[in-house]
C-alpha cells in the first residue's frame, strides 16, 4: 500500500520549515503546490499566501476536500501529522480535531 505523508502547507506551497520541509525532503512535496497531492505527500492548507494563519473555516474547507480524497483512494495509507499545531499555533485537541469527522476513513491514521 502506498502512503502518503499528510502535513500543514501555505497556500504558496513555500515548504521551508516544519512537516512542510520533511514532506518536501522525504515525500516528494512541491514547491509552489500548497494543496493537495503531490508525490507522495498531501498538503492542508494552515497558512495564506502570506504566511499568515488561515481561520479555522477555511482550514475545514481544506480538511474536508482532503477526506473526500482519501475515500476516494482506499489503496493508500494517509499518514496525518497534527496539521496546524506546529507553525501555524493551533491546538490539535480544541482546534483541529474537530475539523475531522469522528469517522474517520479507516486508510487515514494519526502519526
């Protein structure tokens, strides 16, 4: 089964720090790309442009398009870091967790 590094990204897919830069080194993350696949590595969104922090509705929006992606791609092993709680200062537990369904697609795991 492939996997698929899932991590924090800005919307110019400026990959220097964080998940972001291991995603680039290790999984074939693009800069320039801030959404989505590439390689094997999936951006979410937590920054603009600009570097500042995204709110949490539009992460959501992110996170959602992102689920309907992997129940869309059974065959691969989603590999999902704590989007948002490095660089950008969220909180996983009171933040981002509760972006994600409770029903998680069963190819999706938290590392």
């Amino acid at each position: 089964m492939t996997e698929v590094f899932v991590f924090g990204s800005n919307l110019s897919g400026i990959h220097g720090a964080g998940g972001a830069k291991h995603a680039r080194r290790f999984y074939g993350a693009v800069m320039g790309e801030g959404v989505g696949r590439t390689g094997n590595s999936y951006a979410i969104p937590t920054k603009d442009h600009g570097l500042n922090v995204l709110p949490l509705d539009v992460i959501s929006y992110h996170v959602e398009n992102f689920i309907i992606y992997a129940q869309k791609n059974p065959d691969v092993d989603f590999l999902l870091t704590k989007v948002g709680c490095g660089l950008a200062g969220y909180d996983w537990d009171r933040d981002i967790r509760p972006l994600f369904p409770d029903d998680m697609p069963v190819n999706v795991r938290l590392i």
